[in-house]
C-alpha cells in the first residue's frame, strides 16, 4: 500500500516560491490500478515522483509497505526503489545498449548474476511480445516496442508497483491501446500495483479502477473511476471528462442538461419515452459509448427547448422516473460544440 | 630533394621525427585522460543540475580548469616545467615534454569529457535512478557507455591538439617534427624542411581524423 500523507512540494527560486504540490493526501492499495488525471502543470509528475522520492517532498509522509521514505538511509531507498518500477513519456532506454541488455540493467544494478539477469530479461521479452528483438538497439525499433521493452525492463526487478508517467502520450491511438492492455495484462498476471498519470480520460476510462483529478497543485476528488465519470464534482473533472466539447461562446437555444447511463439500462427506449411522454422535441448534442471496468457507459448531452415549461416538463418527467442527470452551466464551460452536434 | 632533406632523411632524423611526434601525441593523450576524464566527470556530476551537486567542489574544479585553459599553451608549457623535473627528474627532452603536455592537456581534455557526458539524456539518468542505481553506478553504466561515442570525437579532437602543442614544445627542447621545422628549417632558412615537416604533420592529423571517427561511428547505436 502507498500511503501519500499531506505531500507538498515548493520550489524555491530568489525571488518566489512555487507549490507544485499543495498538502496532496492519497491512499493506493494493492491490486488496483490508480490514476493520477490533471492538465499538464496541474503537479501529477511532481507527485508520482514522490512516491519513489525521485523529489523529495518538502512537506508530508510517503509511506510504502509501512516504511515512511523520509526516513530511510540512502541506501535503505535505493534498495526500495527496486520493488517500485517506473516508465516515461519518453521510454529513456539506455540508447548504446541492445535490448536484452536494458533489460538487464536494473538486475546489474541489483548484483544479479549475468546468466540469471538474462534468462529473466528473455522471459519478459516473451511477455511483453518482443522475443525476436533481443539484439536490436532502441533505435531500431518502433515507439510502442519502445515502451513496451521499457515496460519489460522496469518489471525485470519483480517489482510490486509501477509507475507509469505519461506512457502512452508520445504513442498513436492503436498502440496506446495495445500498451493499456499490456498494463491491465501485467496487473492481472502479476498482481502489480499501477500507477497511472496521464491528461486523457480515455487511459483512466480504460483500465484504471480508481482515480484521483489533479488542478494546480491540489487534489480535487477521488474515488472509483464509474463513480467520477457519471458524477464529476469538481470542475476540472467536468472539464477532462467532457473533453470534446469545447467552449463555443455563440451556441444559443435551452438549457443543456447530461445523462449518464450504464449498460444494464437501454437507452433508446429511454429517450423515446422522454419524448412521448413530455412530447417535446430534444435536441441530441453529444453521445458516446465508454468501457469503465468491463461496463458500458453511455452519456449524452441533450438541450432542452428554449420554453421553459418545455423544459421543466422534461426534467420532471427525469425525476420522477429517478433518472440522474446533471444540468451544464451555459456559458464560458461545458457548451456543447454545435458544429459537433450537427454532425 | 635538396641536400640538407636528403641528409636528415639517410640519418634517419626525419623517421625518429615522425615517430616521436606520434608518441608523444598518443601517450601524452593518454596520460591526460587518465586525469583529465574522471575530472571532466566529476564536474558534470558535481554541477547544479548533476546527479550529486557539490557546489563548492564544482565552483573550485570550474574555475581551476578556466585558469590553466586561458593561459597560452606556450607559456604555460614553461611554467610548467620545474614540476616535469619533479616528476622525471629532467626539463629536457621527450619524458619531459610529455609530462609538461600532459599538465597542459588536462584542463582542455577535463572540459572536452565534460561536454560529452553534459550530453546524455536526463531522462535516461532519471529512469537508472528509479530503479536504485547509486552515483557511482550511474557514472559507470549510464554516463559513460552513453556518451561513449561523443567521447571518443572529442579525444579525436584531443588528440590534434595535442599534437600541436607537441610541435611547439620542440621550441624548448621537445622532439618530434615541429623540432626538426624549428631547427632545421626556420632557424637555418630552409622553407623546403619546414614545408616538408607542415606536409607530414597534415597526413598525420587526417589518419587521425579519418580512423578516429570511422571507430565513433561505429560504436554509436543511435545511428544503427
């Protein structure tokens, strides 16, 4: 279990002082894949760079497995570091050497026999899906071979958890795919505990468990990820999970309001019922389907006409058929793209 | 081929000249890496944003280093030779001139190692220290091999240098071609010597040159 305990970090320059992390608390157990979403400056990397004291924070507890990093002696951490592995954005494989021997390199470090540290190194190449590239070099092999030979080598220690910075964001859409299912595979398989940071909801969407939101400097909601998504509370979540609906300050019309289903309730019927049973006409902005841990959620963003007993019609036919939603704030966020919309 | 080219060649002044140069080129670099390359290492790890800042460390080896560098080879090569007679027991000569090289060579070869390993990827030094690996294994497995093939161009460099500098300390007392253009060429009038001595010296440089890359080329991975 990684406990975070009221982490901050300030960085100090002559003149000022910056918070990169503001009294940061947060629980991760073991089994599950967490991720850490926020804009890029929102301090996610400063924070997932504290749980292997990469930085040290300046203020706060990091306690792995009931040891509080803080008070370890140099070599204490260094040996820790071991049982937690991480990858990057920007994979950082040793570029002089083959891939069966960056592997290796953690194991070296660690003092493991040449002959042991190879025959291990081959293994995860088998797992990860690279066996026939043992003696290529990192420049000879794609993005995604990349990180998946990074991957590879950071598991090569037998850690118990990794942390993954930002490591599908340099990589296309198909092979960020396929790395996600390395990761759930690797959770599954060898009951690693994950670490994720990351900007795009889809990587949280699809394999995380639980999740955490992250705006400058603080931690605004936490829990499982169906929970965040169907109900984001903060306005940075709201921001991250709508994504694509971007801000049009010119879209007029009725008040936007936001449904959220799960696969168990058929929505076709839904909304046809919302439409005879008020008999008012509903305009569909934006709908989609996403996979949360094996589960379909749909959501939609409907307007609602511009007359409000039209309008309180339907929500009152929504509430009295219990039916969740969330009514969007008109004006600089969450404004449906009407160009969007029509397409 | 005038007379006095001829006579340096049948007593064989010209070959020892030849290979004089070349020796006391190659053991002279080599002499300065031994000093000059954990040096270079030690202030890129010692400096701000190195695996190990140490900043009075740093500031003192930086500042040591930009001295001798400023001062002319050729007066440092002076100041320095009463520590040649430390060390080898005599200012004259090859043994001398190599130790005076040497000491000259240290500062320059310092920031040439420095340069190279300055180079390697942060990112690549951040993920060894995740994994727990110490100072002293990063410099061992990670700065070192990674900035193998930039530190082989820069002792390429090095070592045209240093064979320059070897040419002038032929004007106190040193071997070698830059010697025999000195002596049997400048102070005696004699262009043709002096020519002849720039000739071989520039063949010299290019095999240098031209095996010296062709070996970075074909270490550096990243170009596979």
């Amino acid at each position: 279990m990684i406990e975070l305990k009221n982490i901050s970090k300030i960085y100090k320059t002559k003149k000022s002082e910056f918070a990169a992390l503001n009294n940061v608390s947060l629980t991760i157990n073991d089994g599950e894949i967490f991720g850490i979403i926020g804009l890029s400056g929102a301090g996610k990397s400063t924070l997932v760079r504290c749980i292997n004291f990469l930085e040290k924070p300046t203020g706060g507890h990091v306690i792995i497995d009931g040891s509080e990093l803080g008070k370890l002696k140099k070599k204490e951490l260094l040996k820790l570091r071991r049982n937690i592995g991480m990858i990057f954005q920007g994979f950082n494989l040793l570029e002089q050497r083959t891939v069966l021997k960056n592997i290796c390199f953690p194991l070296e470090i660690a003092g493991v026999p040449k002959a042991d540290a190879e025959k291990r190194a081959r293994e995860l190449l088998q797992l990860v899906g690279l066996s026939d590239k043992e003696k290529a070099y990192p420049s000879q092999l794609s993005g995604g071979q990349k990180q998946r030979v990074a991957i590879a080598r950071a598991l090569a220690p037998e850690p118990k958890y990794l942390l993954c910075d930002e490591a599908t964001s340099a990589l296309d859409p198909d092979t960020t795919r396929s790395i996600l299912e390395l990761m759930r595979d690797i959770n599954k398989k060898l009951d690693v505990t994950i670490v994720v940071i990351t900007h795009e909801m889809k990587v949280i969407d699809s394999i995380c468990d639980r999740v955490a939101v992250m705006d400058s400097s603080v931690v605004t909601e936490v829990g499982d990820v169906a929970e965040v998504f169907a109900e984001p509370k903060s306005d940075i979540a709201k921001k991250l999970i709508l994504p694509e609906l971007k801000t049009v300050e010119s879209i007029t019309g009725g008040e936007r309001i936001r449904l959220i289903y799960n696969g168990e309730s058929s929505f076709s019927p839904l909304l046809s019922n919302i439409v005879l049973a008020s008999g008012v006409p509903l305009n569909i902005l934006y709908a989609q389907t996403k996979d949360i841990e094996g589960r379909a959620y749909g959501e939609m963003i409907l307007q609602l006409p511009e007359d409000s007993r039209s309008a309180s019609r339907v929500r009152n036919y929504l509430k009295a058929n219990n039916i969740a939603y969330t009514v969007l704030e008109g004006g600089a966020e969450n404004v449906g793209d009407a160009s969007k919309a029509v397409g | 081929m005038s007379e006095m080219l001829q006579k340096l060649w049948d007593n064989g002044i010209l070959q020892l000249g030849i290979w004089e140069t070349v020796y006391m080129t190659f053991i002279s670099t080599f002499f300065a890496y031994l000093f000059g390359l954990p040096l270079g290492v030690l202030i890129c790890v010692t400096s701000k944003d190195g695996i190990r800042p140490v900043t009075w460390l740093n500031r003192i080896l930086d500042v040591l280093v930009n001295i001798f560098r400023s001062i002319p080879f050729i007066i440092l090569m002076v100041a320095v030779l009463p520590a040649a007679k430390l060390i080898v027991g005599t200012s004259l000569g090859n043994k001398a001139m190599i130790v005076t090289l040497v000491l000259a060579a240290i500062p320059y070869v310092a920031r040439m190692v420095e340069s190279s390993v300055k180079e390697v990827d942060k990112g690549v030094i951040e993920a060894a220290q995740s994994m727990g690996a110490s100072e002293l294994d990063i410099i061992r497995k990670v700065l070192i091999p990674e900035a193998k093939p930039a530190l082989i161009v820069g002792a390429v460099i090095s070592l045209v240098t240093i064979l320059g500098y070897s040419a002038m300390a032929g004007t106190i007392g040193g071997g070698g071609l830059g010697m025999i253009a000195i002596t049997y060429g400048y102070q005696r009038f004699n262009s043709e010597i002096v020519w002849i001595c720039v000739a071989l010296t520039i063949i010299i440089v290019q095999l240098i040159q031209e095996f010296g890359m062709r070996i970075a080329g074909k270490t550096d991975k990243r170009t596979a």
